[in-house]
C-alpha cells in the first residue's frame, strides 16, 4: 500500500512537470496536451513503483520534489525581477536542465536527513518570500522597482531561510514550515476579504488608480480653513524613460521650473495666507501629476532643457486652475432657496440683492469673505479652532411664504473634506429644528444640502441619498420671531484624528445604509428564511436519518441508494418542474417556496447525519428501550444530544447557503419587499455600481454574519464534519 501511495505521488509530480512545461513553452494548456502529459507520466511512475526499491522511490520522489521547488523559484524569481517570462524554448530548456541536474546531484550525494532539511529550508524561504512579495503589494501597490531591490530582498529571506534550516533542530523546522504554510494560506485566501474591507473605507478617488492604494488614507486633523493638501495626487516618482543617476541631475531644475510656471499663473492674491513650502510641495506634486503625463517618450532622452520645456509647455493656465482647485480645500456658500409644501421653490436674492452679504459671525474665529456674483464661489468661509472647538455663523433672511408653508430650505456648500461635524439649525416662527442625522464635512466639491421640516412632508419619504436631511423640532427653545423672517445658522464643530477617520471610515456604510430603501426588509426577509431553512433541516433530516441508522424496516437499503442517487441530479434539471409545482401552489413570489422545502430535507445532509448516527453505540439506546422509551423518545432523548456536533455542521452549512442564495430568490421572488439580503444586494448594485465605497460596504455588512458565525461555531462544525464516519 505504502509503494502504492509513493507511485501515485510520482504520477502526480511527473504530470505537473508535463504541464508546467507545456504551458511555459507553448503558453496555454489544452485537452490534448494535458491527455499526452498524464500517458507519459503514468508509465514511467508505474515503472519506477514496480522495480525500484523502497528506499531509492523513496529519493526519487524527495529529488522531484526539490526539482519543483527549485523550479519554481526560479520562475517566481524571473517573473518577479525581469516583470515576466521571456518567450524563448531554449532558454526553458538550458533552465529546467541545469535545475534537473542540479536536483539529480543534490539527490545522490546528501543523505536522507539532509535532503529533508534542504527541502524544508526551500519550503521555508518560499512561504517567507509570499509574504515578503504581499508586503511589497500592500506598500508599493506594484512590482517594478528596481532588481537590486528584490535582490536585496530575497538575499535577506535565503540567509534567514539557511540560518532556521542550520540552527533549528528537525522538530523546530517542520514545525516553522507548518505554521507558515498554515499562515500564508490565511493571508491568500482573507486578502480578498481584507481588500474588500480596506476598499469600503476609501474615497471613490483611491480606488481607481494605478498603482493601487491598497491601505487607505488618514484623514488630517484640520485645525483651520482654507487649507492645502495634495492627497488626490501620486507622489513625484522618476519616468522610466530616465536613470536614477539622470534623474537626480534633471530634477531640481525641473522641479524649479514647475514651481515658478505654477507660481506665476497662480499670483499673489490666491497664494497669501498659505505657507510657501506647503504651498510649494502641494502645487509641484499636483502640477507633475498633470504636466508629466503625454510627454513624448523621445523628449526623456534630450537635454535638461529639451526635458523642461516638455514638461512646463504642458503646464498652462486652465491645468494651474484644474490643480489649484482640487489641492486648496475651503468652505463656501451659494444662494438659498426654499420650498412650500406645494412644492414650489424660490430663490433668495434677485438682481438688486444678493442675501449672501446677511452671513455675519456667530461664534468662534470664523471669517465670511464675498467674492462678487461671477465667480464660481461666491461667499467662502475661512475659520480656525483657535479660540475653541465650535464655530458657527448666522444669518436673518427673508421669508417669501408663509411660516406654515414652509417646507425646506436649499444649501449650495462647498465642502473642505476636513470632517468635522456640521451643526444646522433653523428657527422661525418661533420654534427651532436641527437635523435628525449627525452630518460632517466629508466632500471636497460643491453639494447642495436640503433640510427638509420632517412632519410638514405630504409625501413623507426617506430622501436622505438625494442630499435631502430631515428636520425635527429641537429641545432647546428659540427666542427668534421675526415677522417674515426666519435664521438659518450653520456650525462647525472640530473633530479629533480619531473622530476624523472614523467619520471617514464609517461614511460609506452610512451612506450605503440610508441609500437602500427596504434595508430592514432584506434583512428581515434573511433572518427568517435563515431560521426557518435551519429549523426545517435539522428537523426533517435528523429524523430521516434516524430512520435509515437505527430502525430497520424492509428496502431500507434500497430506498438509502436511491436517496443517494438524487444528489447526481443536476438542480438545473429539477428547477422547471419545481417551479411549475410551486406556482400551481400559488406560492410565487412568496418566501414559502424558499422555506418549505427544507422541511421535505435533503440528500446530502441526511447521509452526514446518518453516517455520525452509526458511530453511536446501541447500548445506550438499548437502555432506553428497557427503561420504556419507544422510537421517538429514543431520538428525543438519546440520539439528539449526542448528535449536536454534526447538527451543528448542518445547522451552518445550511446558514450559510440560505444567507447566500441568490439564484432562488431570483427565480420565486418579484417583489422587492421579499427580498433578502442577497438579492437586495444586487438590486442595490444596479443602482450604486459605480460608487464603490458604498458597494463595498454592503457587500462587507452582508458577508460579516457569515464570517463571525464560521468563527463562533467552527469547533462544532469540524467537530462534526471529522467524526462522520467514524466508527466506534
């Protein structure tokens, strides 16, 4: 048996050899190839297990195994440094050659406990070079740096490597290798789920570019506004086209140039009140990012001069005023408008009057500055938290309707991304109301903001995704009553580092929260399939295994085989006939057709069941009888509580295809109220797929259940899966 298992080893080894080689020459692996690789890997492995001895097999498949490692290595290492494969036979064949050889050497000349320690250093090196390679992803965001960077690299993971494989003893060093096999399976299969997260905390500008942000960034502690920053560019980094040494030479003048370009079309009257190096820093890195690209590539080889003119003739007039708009962050107000509860909007101010001139200070160091009507912000706001942590201004405006037709009011703002929490609050008539959400500064653009009085609404409809925020009466009592009239103030109260990125973090599950209309019913509509699915399964299954493990009745055995028999059948087959049946049932577009057939049980459940029911000892079960207990009190009693592990599995496969399915909701469901959470997630999709952060954030609010449960429960659920059939 043990000659048995080494030959299939051997198969297995010369088969993937057969296909690495064919997909490293030809670069594609098709039918016939892989057919030709396993007929002549099967002969020489049948071979070697019928004549060569034990112990030599026993080499043969260590030297093979080395012969991958070091195979692989050397690709992983070619396409890693040399950023791909050349497409030269030759060069493939002097290289797994002379790795052939190599291998065939090492195998004949170290002794058995030697060769197992140089394998299990490669192993070692290996697992620590995936882990190197994935903190270089994360850092970095790609693989281009230069060779002595991973040459560096790699010879600091082989020295350690050789000094665990010398130092450890054997126990030590199959341990590490253990563990890091386990460990660097855990950071494969969770980046996936790690990216997914770290995507939901980033702005829609972090997540399409090259090279990727995989680590999201930090909001700053804004202490005053306006302020520059120049987060939505890439860092200065050298073209290609040109050396390190060449780079160095080019770049102060280069840098020089760009900044008295930029400075020169931006002017002093912009520029005052910001520091000059920031302003320096921040202006040269948009100004690169934008003046930089569409180079010709021939002009990187030219002169130093040939190079600048390149670069600052792309820098013009409309490029300074695009990179200055998006690295200066300031606050500012448009005209208002309200509405009445016809629904009728008006604006405030006309062409003699503009009410912006009303803004005055409330509280605080905060300052309103009018730019005239044309510009494209008319009234910006500058504020500091030097005098405290709250800053507020206020303005008395004119009410062109009556005070109990009010509805809502129009804010045009132009956000600063500082995060800071937005305070509001309207008063008239003698009443003040303040919003019902918490609200931060957390765009860079212009947003208009409508406050909607929450019980004036005719409609009473949630519209907090179009920018629309509900308003409630407030505690606090107003003391204005001005006839015709009504004040609008608008705070800002700072927000620590802390609270800073966690109103960042959180603001995609905020806003994917409010922007999905039957939130509680897909969730609603999941709980209780879940539940329902669940209880339905571990039920009707249990019993049924019950049935076929410990009663015996004539054609038990048959019935067991042609229960077995329907797991072969497709569900594609099944899915017509079953929703022909369930529509007669008029069970359309109700949750009974998804819950009820788990009460009917299923195949590949009852078989697990049934298999743990047999490692069951009958003599406790034969004390039942004696003691009286007939069959259902035997179940109740004596097979349920030992059968908890493997009812634990079922109870979490089950969750987790409940949780998931989306195929069937699809097919039963139409109304968009019986949605789970699966489907709703789609649903949600069609709508925001193009706001990733949101999307993510659902989809990260869908999957956690299911992770948390695995996680609490996974004791019972391997527990379960590992004694099934077992006996005794």
């Amino acid at each position: 048996m043990q000659r048995v298992v080494m030959g299939l080893l051997l198969f297995f080894e010369l088969f993937c050899a057969g296909l690495l080689a064919v997909n490293v020459v030809s670069g594609n692996i098709g039918t016939t190839s892989a057919a030709v690789a396993g007929a002549l890997a099967i002969v020489p492995a049948v071979a070697a297990c019928a004549i060569i001895p034990r112990r030599w097999l026993s080499r043969t498949l260590m030297g093979m195994a080395l012969f991958f490692e070091l195979s692989l290595s050397s690709l992983f290492a070619f396409s890693v440094i040399g950023g791909g494969l050349p497409a030269n036979a030759g060069f493939f064949v002097t290289l797994f050659g002379a790795i052939g050889l190599g291998s065939v050497v090492v195998t004949g000349l170290l002794s058995g406990d030697l060769m197992g320690r140089v394998q299990m250093g490669l192993v070692l090196m290996l697992e620590i070079s995936i882990v190197a390679l994935f903190a270089v992803a994360v850092a970095y965001g790609r693989f281009d740096q230069s060779v002595f960077f991973f040459v560096y690299i790699f010879g600091i993971i082989g020295m350690v490597s050789i000094s665990l494989m010398v130092v450890f003893p054997p126990k030590w060093l199959r341990a590490a290798v253990t563990h890091g096999a386990l460990l660097v399976g855990c950071i494969v299969f969770s980046f996936p789920f790690i990216w997914l997260v770290m995507t939901s905390f980033k702005y829609d500008e972090e997540v399409m570019v090259y090279p990727p942000k995989w680590i999201p960034s930090v909001p700053g502690c804004i202490e005053q506004s306006p302020y520059l920053t120049a987060e939505d560019y890439q860092a200065v980094e050298r073209p290609r086209e040109l050396t390190a040494e060449r780079w160095a030479q080019v770049w102060p003048k280069l840098e020089e140039a760009i900044w008295l370009k930029g400075r020169e079309v931006l002017g002093d009257e912009r520029a005052a009140g910001f520091d000059d190096a920031i302003l320096r820093r921040t202006l040269i890195r948009g100004l690169w990012d934008a003046g930089s690209k569409g180079v010709p590539r021939e002009a990187w080889s030219d002169t130093d001069h040939v190079i600048i003119a390149a670069v600052t003739k792309r820098i013009d007039e409309g490029r300074v005023e695009d990179v200055w708009g998006t690295i200066r962050r300031c606050v500012g107000l448009r005209e208002l408008r309200v509405k009445d509860t016809r629904l009728v909007e008006r604006r405030l101010g006309d062409e003699e009057r503009n009410y912006l001139d009303l803004w005055r200070p409330a509280e605080g160091d905060i300052r309103c500055i009018r730019h005239g009507d044309e510009g494209d912000l008319p009234l910006s706001i500058e504020y500091s938290f030097s005098k405290g942590d709250h800053v507020a201004l206020v303005a008395d405006l004119p009410l062109p309707i009556e005070p109990d037709d009010f509805l809502s009011v129009t804010i045009p703002m132009q956000q600063d991304r500082s995060w800071h929490s937005l305070k509001f609050e309207l008063e008239m008539n003698g009443k003040r109301y303040v919003p019902e959400d918490n609200l931060y500064l957390g765009r860079r653009t212009s947003q208009e903001i409508t406050f909607k009085i929450k019980d004036r609404d005719p409609y009473e409809l949630d519209e907090r995704d179009l920018g629309i925020w509900p308003l409630v009466p407030s505690r606090k009592p107003s003391d204005f009553d001005g006839p015709g009239r009504f004040r609008l103030t608008i705070g800002i109260e700072r927000s620590s580092a802390f609270g800073a990125a966690w109103h960042k973090y959180t603001d995609s599950y905020r806003q994917a929260y409010i922007s999905t209309k039957y939130r509680w019913h897909y969730l609603f509509n999941s709980v209780y399939l879940v539940i329902l699915n669940v209880v339905g399964q571990v039920l009707s299954c249990s019993l049924v295994a019950y049935a076929f493990a410990r009663l015996k009745w004539p054609g038990r055995d048959v019935l067991f085989a042609v229960l077995l028999a329907t797991m072969m059948l497709p569900p594609q087959v099944t899915m017509v006939p079953v929703f022909v049946v369930f529509k007669h049932l008029h069970w359309y577009n109700t949750l009974k057709a998804l819950g009820a057939p788990s009460f009917l049980g299923s195949a590949f459940f009852i078989f697990l069941l049934r298999q743990f029911m047999r490692t069951i000892p009958t003599e406790r079960e034969d004390a039942a009888k004696i003691d009286g207990c007939g069959y259902f009190g035997v179940y109740w009693r004596i097979i349920l509580p030992l059968l908890k592990p493997a009812l634990a599995a079922v109870a979490i496969f089950t969750f987790m295809g409940t949780w998931n399915n989306f195929m069937g909701p699809l097919i039963y469901i139409n109304d968009q109220r019986l949605y789970p959470l699966a489907l709703g997630l789609f649903e949600f999709r069609t709508e925001h797929g193009a706001q990733y952060g949101m999307l993510m954030a659902a989809s990260t609010m869908m999957i956690v259940p299911v992770v948390a449960i695995f996680f609490l429960a996974q004791r019972h659920f391997i527990q379960g899966v590992t004694l099934t059939g077992m006996k005794g």
